[in-house]
C-alpha cells in the first residue's frame, strides 16, 4: 500500500506544471494546455471567481480583469497587463465547456540591486562576503557569485582565504522575472589596484627598493615593457614612446595612458620580484541622466540612474536632493513619505566624479511652477491630450480668461488682445507677459478638468555686484553678491574663480587658505542668467601699490608669465587699456593710452609714459585668456619744498614749529626733523620746551617725502637762542652808547680845560 501512495506522489510531482511568474506591472500571457478546432466558448477562473468569458459573441470582464484583460478568441489565451500581486492565484480555462488547463500566476517584484558587505576576521586569516538587499516581495531569489570570468551559484554568504586569489568579487540576485549585480568588492587579500584615467599618466612603485640597484625589469603581464641592464635602458612595444624609467628608485611612469595599459605589472629589481602591481586605466564617468517609473497606484516610484559607464567601472552613484547627498545604488525608491521637491544623480570612480544629472522633480509632490519673463510669452499645455475637443476654458483663478465653444472664442480681461488659443490642443499662448498674469490657470476640455499650472511672471535678474566684509583681525572675509532681486525670485548664486565655477549661497566665506586671485558671481532664476560681476581680488593677496609721479613713466609687470604668449590683455578698471594677439601680431590701444602705453609681448609688460592722475588705479592682466595678476598704480605729484612756522607759548616755557606745505595729489606724505645730524621726530609738528636738550640746537629745518619725492625746508634759528641773541646785542649797544656819551663830555672838558691853561701860560 504504501509503495502504491509512493509511485502516486512522484507520478503527480512528474505532472505538476510548473508556475507561471509575472513581475509587477509587466503583463502575463495565460495559455491553455490543449485547443480545439473550433471553439464556440471560453471561460477563465481566477480561484473560484470568473475572471473573463467569451460566448461566441461577446466578451465579459469582471472584477480588476475589466481593464486590464485581454481575450485571444482564437486560441483561448488570456492576457493580464499591469500586474499586481492581487493578480496571483490559481487560473483555470475551460473551452467549450471542457476544462483544459489549470495554471498558478505567481505575480512577484523585481530584483533590487544587492550591496555586497565584507567582514574579515581580526587576524586574516578569513573573511566572509555577505550580499545584502531587501527580497520582500521577490522570492523565490538565488544567489549568483561572480569572479572573473566563473560565475556560480551559492548561498548569501560567501568565504574567502588568503588562498583566493580572485582581484574580485561580485554577487547578484535572480528570481523568475530579473536579475540584478552588485558592485565589486575587491579581493581584501590582494594589493589595491592602481587606477588612472585614460590619457593621464601612472607611476608604478616598487614595494621594497635594494641598494645600489644593477638591474631593473618591468613586466606588462607575461611581456617585457622596460629593461635597465646597469647601462642601457630598453622599451618595447606600446612603452616606447610613452615609459620612463627612474634607475634610481625604480618606478615606473608611463603617459598618455589607453586601456590596453591594464594589467599586472612586476618588478624585477636585481633579478628579484619586488612587487605586483593591478593598473586598471579607465574612462572618466559621464554626465549621467535620471529615468523615474512609478508604480500605477503610485504607492511608489523607482528613481533610475542613467548612463554609459562602459570602460568607466567601478562606478557609485551619488544621490543628492538639496542640501543632502547621499551614496546609494543605481535606483532609489521614493514613496509618498518623502518631501523632497526634486532629486538628482552622480556618477562617481576612482578617476573622476560627474557633473549631477538635471534635476527630476518628485512626483509625488505638485507639478512645478511655470515661469514666464515679463514681456515674453507663455505657453500653457494641458497636462493630458483629449480627442476631439469640442469645448476649452482657461480659467486665471476664478475668473474666465478665454473659452472656446467649438465655433467662437471669447477672451476676458487682460487676456483680449494678447491670448492665441490652440483648439487643435488645447493650448494657452499669453504674450507680452505682465507680473498680474502670474497666478493658478485651470483648464477644463469637453467640461473636464485636465490641468492646473501655476504661471509666474518674473523679471530677468540683473548683473550684480560683490561687496567684502573681512573680520577686523583678518581671520575671514565674506563675499556677498548684491543685485535687485525683486520680482525676480527664485534667484540663485553661481560663483567663479579662474576656471571653476560653482552654485552656492549670496555669501562667500574666505580665508588665509584660499589661493584663488579673484572672485565673481552671477544670479540665475528660471528665466535668466546675468552676467557675471566685476572682479574682486581676494583680499588675503595682498600686493604693494606701485606710485608714479605726475609726467613720468611706469612700468606694470604680470606676477607670473606663460610661456609662449598668444594674448595679451591690459584692462584699467573695467575697461581695455592695451591689447595684443599673437595672430596677425597686432596691438591694440584705447582711450588715454594710445599715445602713451607700450607693450612687451615676451614678457606682458606695459609701460605707460607721461603719467597723469587719470592713470591711477587697479590694472588686471590676461595673458593666454587667464587673469595673472592685479596692480594698483596710484600716480601723484612730487611734495613741495615746505616752510616752518614758529608759535610759541607767552611765557616761553615752550615753542611749537610746524612744517606747512600744499600735499594735495602728493599723498601719501611722511615728515622728517632735523638739527645737524640728528634726526628728531616724524610728525607735522615739532614741540620744543626750554628743559629739553634740543633748546640748544642753533637751528631746526623739516622734509616732506612721498614714494616719488624728497624735499626739506629752509633752516629756522632755534626762537629760545634767538631771544637770547637779541638780549646781549640790546646790552652790548647801550654799552657802546654809554660809552659814546662818556667820551663826548670827556671831551668837551679835556678841551676847556686846555684853554684855561693856554690863558694862565700867556
């Protein structure tokens, strides 16, 4: 008895028809096991509940069947689109009344993308793979493994030894309706490969380097690629042109790199292997493009990351939205709990990181705002296409903005001189857009709502300008890009350096740290994009002002030359002072300097004679159309030859000289002091009291200097000597006065006494 059961079970297991898998939203093709001739009747079950009948006539759909099932007449076959796991179950088909098959619909997700985890034991001495992903929904899954070129299956783990010597591992998952592979992990036991991009160049390092060196022996694979014997050094094949050799420490550079540089490299040193290198030479990654498909209840949508990555792996993908990016797979699942308004995707490998995919907005949020530019035009479509159109209404809010009843069109408002209506599509053209068109146009078809738009009219954004800001002990500066935003929001900031250029906020921090000379930004909004701002320098270069006097010459030299010069271009300010161009050698001169600037096309130099006020300020340089270096000339008049003016206190407890002198157009002006050969103080004023040593000096005289001039005054007799001076000379002439008078009466009585005596003798 119990051997009859046996051969029974394995009888029926022999007969059991395998299931019938379908993916979710794909469709499933039910056929009958055997067909008649002719087939006057046919009636498919789902479990105990029809599905579809057919009648000779007519077809019946019933229940989720109604739209989507589909019944081949001829042949009984029963075809389900947009599956979804209610479609599972048993489905039986009788034609003619007789039933003929009976099939089991398995209706399972897709594969996700696996990741591939690693965990090594402390030691080494084993390490364990582990393929990691969600397989709700998708069962039944197998693992697959793949190396190289062997691929297998096994179970979700997978361990590996120091005796593996795979560079790789990757796994996949599999179910009946997809597969999908994960990314490589490489073999933890095995050197890192050594990546560039095709077109760079490698250097390949021994490990270990004997001293001296006599001998050196690279090997590309199984061929030599250079050989140093002590004396001569030997290339073959594609290392030519392209290999050198450092015999002193043995490396390796090759340039120009293409694919067929990939591979194992070694290293002979002395005729002992020193090293393996993995070169790997690959293409940078793409800019990549982002696909979305959503599933039809919109529970969910699956983000897609496009692109070419042949030639580029290994490839991650970096996910951002906003402020947040994040790595993740090749697709990202997004449901309706997420509130990003959009997202975008990037390419990244060990040679080069993508610029971001366009942005793809969440579906799951309100369709975006249509922006219009005062005075353009826009063109509202509807979001879905009806056939044929009998009526059209677009509605401004709640009011009436242009109707077609399918003969005559009406406009209302502002719209009835500048609407063009499309009844063909139902299309809405506004022209010579004005900021009161912005609002919610709702459209109606056949009495039907098919869309609503938001229309924002904005104005362009203007060229801005940047203000700086630096912190007053220099730690930072910020950079603010200042323009007049309104009616033109949404604005955002691109910022510009040299040759990089990014998106950022109104303001930019800078620091010791940056090395970019200059820096400008520009404002975008959906409608425009300005031009950039004028330069400003980055106020941690900082480089002397170069001073010219008024009627000589200067000489502007770039802070760094290349070689050769194809360009040259002076501007003062924002304007082109002098300009040249390899091609066709010609030079260029405008405004003040065509008859007064020269320049030295070996060297960028410009010269500018007979230098005037109107010369001062900033010069930029661009040589080769890159910016080398700003310079500020500031051109001033010589000082004056000054004079010092004495004032001093009433009592002559202390004197005060000033140095006078016109300065106007001379600054910046420094003073100098001087009695003899001392040097006495800097300042404009020079304070003397009669304690102080200097009431001694005979005289004082004061300089002015400039960077372009030198000049000292007369000298001014100390006023505390002076005073003395004038005392004893005062003293000495009444002394000789006295002196006079004494010797007139000593006169006048010497004489009459003479004459008494003359008379007393006669």
């Amino acid at each position: 008895m119990w051997l009859f059961f046996f051969l029974f079970w394995i009888a029926v297991r022999a007969n059991a028809k395998e299931p019938l898998y379908g993916k979710i939203v794909d469709k499933a093709v039910l056929t009958s096991d055997s067909v008649e001739n002719h087939i006057t009747s046919i009636e498919w079950k789902h479990g105990p509940d029809l599905a579809m009948e057919w009648y000779g006539d007519e077809t019946f759909s019933y229940r989720q069947f109604k739209d989507r099932g589909r019944l081949n007449i001829s042949n009984g076959e029963l075809t389900i689109t947009g599956l979804t796991p209610d479609d599972s179950g048993s489905y039986t088909v009788e034609i003619n009344n007789k039933v003929t098959s009976n099939t089991q619909l398995l209706v399972i997700s897709p594969v996700s993308k696996p990741t591939l985890s690693l965990w090594c034991e402390p030691e080494m001495t084993y390490c364990v793979l582990t393929c990691n992903g969600d397989t709700t929904g998708a069962e039944p899954v197998t693992y697959n493994w793949t190396s190289g070129d062997t691929t297998w299956s096994s179970t979700k783990e997978h361990n590996i030894t120091k005796e593996n010597n795979e560079l790789w591992f990757s796994c996949a998952f599999e179910n009946p309706v997809s597969s999908s592979s994960s990314e490589k992990v490489f073999n933890p036991f095995n050197k890192e490969p050594l990546y560039r991009k095709i077109g760079d160049e490698a250097v390949l390092t021994p490990d270990s380097v004997v001293n001296p060196i006599k001998s050196i022996v690279w090997i590309h694979g199984s061929s030599i690629a250079m050989e140093w014997n002590g004396d001569e050094t030997f290339s073959y094949r594609q290392f030519k042109d392209r290999g050198r050799l450092n015999i002193s420490n043995g490396e390796l550079t090759i340039t120009g790199l293409t694919p067929d540089d990939s591979g194992n490299y070694t290293v002979e040193i002395n005729n002992e292997v020193t090293s393996k290198t993995q070169l790997l030479v690959i293409s940078p990654v793409s800019k990549p493009t982002l696909s979305i498909c959503c599933e039809p209840e919109m529970t969910y949508c699956v983000l897609t990351c496009n692109g070419n990555t042949t030639d580029a792996e290994p490839v991650t993908y970096w996910w951002t939205s906003g402020d947040t990016t994040l790595s993740s797979t090749k697709e990202h699942k997004i449901t309706k709990e997420n509130k990003e308004l959009w997202f975008s995707c990037a390419f990244e490998n060990p040679v080069s990181f993508s610029e971001f995919s366009e942005k793809v907005f969440n579906p799951f949020i309100k369709k975006e705002p249509l922006y219009g530019k005062i005075g353009d035009k826009a063109v509202l479509t509807p979001a879905s296409a009806v056939n044929p159109i009998y009526t059209i209404e677009w509605k401004h809010g709640p009011y009436f903005a242009i109707e077609w009843n399918g003969d005559e069109t009406f406009s209302y408002r502002q719209f009835k001189d500048r609407c063009i209506l499309n009844t063909s599509t139902g299309a809405l053209t506004i022209t010579g857009l004005t900021p009161d068109d912005s609002g919610s146009y709702t459209v109606e078809i056949n009495n039907k709502v098919t869309s609503k738009t938001e229309l924002l009219v904005i104005s362009p954004v203007s060229k801005p300008t940047i203000s700086l800001l630096c912190e007053p002990e220099m730690t930072h500066c910020v950079l603010t890009c200042n323009g007049n935003t309104t009616d033109a929001e949404p604005v955002t900031y691109r910022w510009t350096s040299g040759d990089t250029t990014w998106s950022s906020t109104k303001e930019h921090k800078i620091t010791m740290e940056n090395k970019e000379l200059w820096f400008s930004c520009a404002l975008k909004n959906p409608v425009s994009f300005s031009e950039f701002s004028e330069k400003v320098f980055n106020p941690f270069i900082k480089k002397e002002p170069l001073y010219g006097k008024i009627g000589d010459k200067a000489v502007l030299t770039p802070d760094s030359v290349e070689n050769p010069i194809y360009t040259i271009v002076w501007k003062h300010g924002p304007y082109f002072a002098i300009e040249w161009f390899r091609y066709g050698d010609e030079t260029f001169s405008y405004r003040q300097f065509k008859d007064r600037g020269s320049l030295n096309t070996s060297t960028g130099a410009l010269t500018i004679t007979g230098l005037t006020p109107d010369d001062s300020g900033s010069y930029t340089v661009e040589i080769n159309n890159k910016v080398t270096s700003k310079t500020q000339l500031l051109v001033i008049s010589p000082v004056p030859k000054p004079t010092v003016s004495e004032w001093c206190e009433h009592r002559m407890t202390y004197c005060v000289l000033t140095c006078n002198g016109n300065t106007t157009g001379a600054e910046p002006v420094t003073y100098r002091w001087t009695s003899g050969d001392t040097t006495l103080s800097s300042t404009k004023e020079h304070k003397i009291t009669k304690e102080n040593k200097e009431s001694w000096f005979s005289w004082f005289s004061c300089a002015l200097k400039n960077p372009v001039s030198f000049n000292s005054s007369e000298k001014v007799f100390n006023p505390f000597i002076r005073d003395l001076t004038l005392m004893y000379i005062l003293i000495a002439v009444c002394i000789l006065l006295c002196f006079i008078i004494i010797s007139y009466f000593m006169g006048k009585w010497i004489k009459g006494k003479n004459c008494i005596v003359f008379i007393l003798m006669h």
